[in-house]
C-alpha cells in the first residue's frame, strides 16, 4: 500500500473516531446508525479498511457532520482522539 492510501485512510478513521466520541456514540452504535457491520467500521477507523464513498456517507450522516468533514486533516476539531 502507497504511503499516501494509508494516510487518508488513518486520517479518515481517526476522524470518524473523534466525531463518534465526541457525540457519546460506541462502534457498536454508530455502525447500527449508519447501517453498517461493527467490525467494518472498527476496521474503517484503525485505517485497515479502503472503504467506498456510499459508506463514507452513510457514517457521516449517522454521526451528523458532512462527508468530507471525515476527509480533512483538523486536528483543532479533534483534539482527544482515544487511541
């Protein structure tokens, strides 16, 4: 994997992370509100997963942001990411 893949994927993931933290939300739940598998979207936020742009939005609208809010590198957004 290009270097590049994986930063996006990692950025993507730690976003989703600190959005659905941020709202009270376990992976469990917010993969029930977006419609997708709990270990997909655990594998979506440790930046395993190239995930598709249906399923980027379908998580975005379950945690309530737009889609490319989960593709830009903010870190004064996200400021307490639990690893």
């Amino acid at each position: 994997m290009l270097d590049m893949e994986r930063d996006v994927q990692m950025m993507l993931g730690m976003n989703i992370r600190c959005y659905r933290q941020r709202i009270g939300l376990s992976q469990e739940a917010l993969a029930d509100k977006a419609g997708i598998h709990r270990n997909y979207l655990g594998g979506v936020e440790r930046g395993k997963r190239n995930i598709c742009l249906l399923n980027i939005a379908k998580i975005a609208t379950a945690l309530g942001v737009e889609p490319c809010q989960l593709l830009m590198h903010d870190r004064a957004n996200c400021k307490y990411i639990i690893e």
